[in-house]
C-alpha cells in the first residue's frame, strides 16, 4: 500500500497482496499493555483490540487508571504530508495511518502489535465473506443500521460507488480492483458504466463480488481504506482538501494542504458497537507537517507534541539524545520495508543491464546506512526479513557491507564504458527531506564517479511520488520506498509488475515488463496467505533472477521510530504493522 514511505505510500492488480509487516524485535524498553508480542511492528506489547474495544465504549475501552483519562486532543507532527486524505486517491503511509481509522472498510485488520495485527476480521460487514465458486465469488452483508460520519444511511451499493470511484481516480493500488474484479477492466476503460462483477443489494445489504480467477489475498484488497464505501454521488474527482465522509472511529474536519489536518471522533460510530474496533480515546487528533526532522525530533523530546510520526526519521545527532533522554518513551520499531533506488528501464542509460549493475556496484549500503543514522538496515534484496521469498545469501554484485570499494567502482565504470555510456545525461530523482536528500545526494556522487554526467534534481515532498509516478516526467532514476500493504511478497512485487504501470500514479517506477515476472506472479498470486511458506522457494528464486536483472538497487530494511511524549500512556500504545501508529490507542494525561 504504501510508501512513507509511499503506503504506499501502488499496487497491482494482480500482484498478490498480502502486506507484511515483518516483526522483529527490537532495541528500547518494552510495553506492558495486554495485546500479543512478536510480529512485524517490533516485538513490543501493546494494548489488545478486545480490551481497547469494550463493547465499542466511546472511550475506546474503559480508560486506563494511572493518571490517563479519555478526551484531549493528541499533537502529531509528521514530516511529510499525505498526498491525500481522500481514500481513493492517497496511496501513502502517512495518508494511510489517518485513514484507515476513517474509512472502515467490509473487512479490516485487528488493532494489535505484531503478528496479530495481520489477522483480517470483519469489519462494515457482518463476518468475513462466504467463498465459492473455487474461490471466484465472494458474498458478505452489511451491519445493521450503519450510517456514514454525515449521518447519511450506508447500503451496499455504496460499495461499488467506492471502488468505482477509487479506478475513476486513478488509485495508486486501482490494479487490485481492475485485475482481479470481473468488469472492473471494462470498466477502467469506459466500456462499461459499472462493474458487472460486483453485485449489491440495498435492501438485503448483500454484497457478491465475482472475480475473473482465484486470488488468494482477495480479502487483504477487500481490507484497503480504498475499499472502503463512500455515499453514492461523492464526486469523482480527488477531494484532497474535504475528503468525503466515511464510517469510521474519527472522522476528517478540516485539512490545509502542506500545513494540517485535524481528526475528531465520528458522534455515531460508538453506536454500533463493531467488535474489535476501538473507538479511541481521544476526543481530537490534531497532526502538523513539520518537514525538518531536528525540529520536530525536538518539540517531542521536549513534549511540546505529542508523536513523532513513525515514518520519519529521527536524525543520527539526535538519535542518541533520544535513546537517553527519553528511553521510556522511544523504542526501535523493525518494519516490513525497503528503501531502494529505483532504475527506469524504458529510458536511456537504464534500458541497458550494464549501467544497472554499475549502480548496484558503486553504492555503499554500509555509507548508506549511516546516512540514515543506522535507522536503515544494509540490504541487497528486495523482500525484506520475514516476507516469505526472502533472500538473505550474497548479492550478485557481493555482499550488502562490501560494495562501494575502489575495486567495485573500477568494476562500474569498466560496465558502462563496455555499454558505450560514458557522460550519458543523468538525472536523480530526490524529495527534499533528510535523510532522502542525503541518499540521492550521494548516489548523484557515485553516477559521476563512474562515468556518468550527473545532476540532482530535487523536488517537494508532498507531490514527489506524483511526479515521479507520472509518465510524462519519465523519470530515469531516483529514491524509491515499500512499506507492506500487507504480509504477502507479491504486495512487493506490485512495483515490477507490468500491470501497474500506469500514465499517472505509476507505482512501478522502473517501468519493468519481463515476462518471467508475469508468468511467475501469475502463478504465485493464486496460493491463499495460510499456505505462502509452501511457496516461499518460487519467490526466493524470483527474487534472484530479478537481482540478476538488475532491475533496481536495494539498499536498506526500514526501521521506524516509536516516539512519544511523556503525557501519553505509552504501556498501552498499539504499534499496528501495518498503519504503524495507531491512534485509537493513545490515551493523554489528565
């Protein structure tokens, strides 16, 4: 789903999706709330989904003792602003983490750490879908008496009006819809005026869903914020600055693009007592965009906010502050991410293996890491630990501590004087924040050191992935993030299947169409998520025949920071691995 990252911050459709938030654990002090340890999100305890939930209270789950009380307003800063709040155009980790406490799709994920936090449960529907036809129908029924934030009724057409919406917008992840739904195609390409393989009944509340083949994660696509309905007649078009109305905890109440957003509670969500979905505590949730990382790193420490957003990084002067100064505050969250350089294959010099495997060869993952404060771990593959497919041997072009000698830079420059490439024009793509800055900056070095003629070109943060996911911008090479939408490898591989590239939203960067990958997804994406270790060796071997490509550069397995200020009850908060963050478990001092 995203990228932080950008959820997701794209996603094909047929990509097997499954998000995977790796756990691990990790460095800083445990939590002792009551929800399971382990898992992607770190290893920590958190507080469980049953007991945050309580009969849907509109405080969340009774209120915690210990000088916490429901209400306040909680203060977040984040360093980058969502592309977009609307739920069927944001495709980013931060838009993300705002809404899926706003959009509470048919199915959804439990509010829980780690590996528990993977579990899809009912969410607008009544219990997860009825499955036949080998796998190609899916039929659910709606809750009773379900309205949206505006108090509008919700039925079940709203459901198609919402995915229809999402491909008319052009969706980051829209490939899950169009590849998998019968109709949605047709649909996408105005050859039909409605998805004929999504059947809805009003007065029923049912919902039958046919698909074109079997798709084992069909229920994570149904778990998307973008799945999510919205009223029939919400415009078709991105409501960035008033996003629409959704059935959710919170609900958007205002959002000054680039500067704020503001979250209240939903007043009729509490109402219809949703198992195992929080309420919140919180009455408000106040977050700020504060692109500079010392600052915003600062007014936590400080406790003049509230969060530092877990998809930020704090910088590596700070960072040992941080681990002193508020160790029973900060932990080191292990995510299911990968920070890579992205390498456009259609467009000269990267159409060429040669010049892809130079650039493999001539960055330091090791120099890299330190860029980032050690907040990245050195990696050379592209699934990260714990996705099944996960390669953990050496690279093609060495280990992930090794490369970036003299001799590998030697090596590099003999490759593109081989390919004929010598002072070829490049440009590196780059957003404007640190330590990405700091990452393309030095990759802008080692293009020039080999050969190329390299410039940098640095572009705002808010419209980056827009840009370089444009096909009018035809990048050539540049900074590029995965954060799991959801613990499946073929979530991945959606950024190199051919069926995501797209005109606008593009999420496969590097515009890769090999027919290996295609027929191998193909294959893969059909196995349901309980049976993926069966098939963990087909994605190890794809793995490595797309490192032998040189498809694109890998270079860090993403860590996140769980950082917050002392007026938060941190024993109880829930690091989701999915959305990161969760809102709905943070309690405030009295």
């Amino acid at each position: 789903m995203k990228r932080t990252l950008r959820l997701a911050s794209g996603v094909a459709s047929a990509a097997l999706l499954v998000g995977t938030l790796a756990a691990c654990g990790s460095s800083g002090p445990a939590r002792t709330g009551s929800g399971s340890s382990g898992g992607g999100g770190g290893g920590g305890q958190g507080q469980s989904s049953t007991a945050s939930t309580a009969g849907g209270s509109s405080t969340g789950g009774g209120g915690g003792g210990g000088g916490y009380a429901p209400g306040g307003t909680l203060k977040v800063l984040m360093g980058t602003s969502p592309d977009s709040l609307d739920p069927d155009y944001g495709y980013t980790a931060q838009a993300a983490e705002a809404d899926w406490i706003v959009y509470t799709p048919l199915l959804t994920y439990t509010h829980a750490d780690g590996t528990t936090g993977t579990k899809i449960i009912p969410g607008l529907a009544q219990s997860l879908p009825t499955i036949s036809d080998g796998g190609k129908t899916y039929t659910l029924t709606l809750r009773k008496g379900l309205k949206f934030s505006n108090g509008k009724p919700l039925v079940a057409s709203d459901f198609a009006y919402g995915i229809e919406r999402a491909i008319k917008l052009s969706w980051g992840g829209d490939s899950f819809f169009t590849g998998n739904i019968a109709g949605a195609a047709a649909f996408q390409g105005g050859k039909a005026k409605s998805i004929s393989g999504i059947v809805t009944n009003d007065k029923a509340g049912k919902i039958v869903i046919h698909l074109t083949a079997p798709y084992g994660a069909f229920e994570n696509v149904l778990s998307f914020p973008a799945a999510a309905p919205v009223p029939a007649g919400t415009a078709m078009k991105p409501l960035t600055l008033d996003p629409p109305p959704g059935v959710g905890p919170y609900e958007i109440t205002s959002v000054k693009e680039n500067v704020d957003f503001t979250l209240k509670k939903n007043p009729y969500f509490a109402g219809f007592h949703i198992p195992n979905i929080p309420t919140g505590y919180v009455n408000n949730i106040h977050v700020t965009i504060e692109s500079n990382n010392n600052t915003e790193t600062q007014m936590v420490l400080d406790n003049q906010a509230d969060e530092f957003d877990w998809s930020d990084t704090i910088a590596g002067s700070y960072l040992q502050q941080v681990q002193t100064q508020a160790k029973d505050r900060y932990k080191a969250e292990t995510l299911a991410g990968t920070d890579y350089f992205f390498m456009n294959t259609r467009t000269k010099p990267f159409d060429n293996a040669k010049a892809r495997e130079a650039v493999n060869l001539a960055i330091s993952r090791v120099a890299l890491a330190r860029l980032a404060g050690g907040q990245i771990t050195p990696a050379c593959s592209f699934l990260p630990p714990g996705i099944p497919g996960h390669v953990s041997g050496p690279c093609p072009f060495g280990s992930a501590t090794a490369t970036g000698s003299p001799a590998d830079i030697a090596k590099a420059k003999k490759l593109i004087d081989q390919a004929g490439l010598k002072g070829t024009p490049v440009t590196v793509w780059s957003e404007t924040r640190q330590p990405r800055q700091a990452y393309t900056t030095y990759l802008n070095g080692q293009l020039n050191a080999i050969g190329f003629k390299s410039t940098l070109r640095v572009i705002s943060d808010s419209i980056y992935f827009q840009t370089i996911g444009s096909a009018k911008t035809n990048p050539q090479i540049g900074f590029a993030d995965w954060f799991q939408d959801f613990p499946n490898p073929g979530d991945f591989y959606l950024l190199l299947d051919a069926r995501a590239i797209k005109p606008i939203n593009n999420e496969n960067f590097g515009n890769v169409n090999d027919s290996h990958i295609q027929s191998a997804i193909k294959k893969l994406e059909m196995i349901p998520a309980s049976k993926l270790s069966s098939v963990a060796s087909q994605w190890q071997a794809l793995e490595k025949y797309v490192s032998s490509k040189y498809y694109m550069a890998p270079y860090g397995y993403l860590i996140g920071p769980l950082f917050l200020s002392n007026r938060v009850d941190y024993s109880r908060v829930v690091f989701q691995p999915l959305y990161g963050d969760d809102w709905t478990s943070f309690e405030l001092k009295k």
